[in-house]
C-alpha cells in the first residue's frame, strides 16, 4: 500500500497506524442549522466527523470547547456528548 502520510516531521509509528487503519461509515448525512442556539449533536458508540462545509460553529465536547470553521475537519471520540452551543448558520456533513 503506497503510503498517504505526508508531514515535515517523520513519525514511523503514526505512519504505521493511519496506513493500516481502515474507517467504516455507518451513518453520514448533511445539516444545515439556520441560527439554531442550542443543540445535541448526540452521544453513542461511534465516533463522530464533521465536515464544515460553511459557517461557523462552537462546540463542546465532553466540556471542551472548538471553534469549528469552513473547511475544516473535526473527529470526536466515541461515547462523547457533543453539544452546539451557538453559531449562526452552518453547513457541515457528518
């Protein structure tokens, strides 16, 4: 398998794990909150990615805050509780 770790910095044992991990998707869709404040992303076994395809949100997982941005991507843990607390209108597939 031809290798699709690039970085500055070589690092063997993280090359090792990405090229030899493998990702399931079990559920994906697209969301569009129209300047909704307040909501429960959810929390379940799975581990959670975000794809941030506009606009602008705040996060908290397991109370700790991210400021997602625009074409940015974002992996939550499994058994998390991830909730948006504010943003205005956001796109993003999951």
């Amino acid at each position: 398998m031809k290798s699709i770790f690039k970085s500055h910095f070589r690092n063997d044992l993280a090359e090792t794990v990405i090229n030899e991990s493998s990702i399931s998707i079990h559920q994906s869709g697209y969301v569009n909150y129209l300047y909704q404040k307040k909501a429960n992303l959810g929390t379940d076994f799975f581990s959670h990615i975000y794809y941030i395809i506009d606009g602008e949100s705040e996060i908290i997982c397991n109370d700790k805050k991210f400021e997602m941005i625009k074409d940015h991507v974002y992996l939550f843990p499994a058994n998390s509780i991830i909730k948006r607390e504010q943003g205005g209108e956001t796109e993003f597939l999951f």
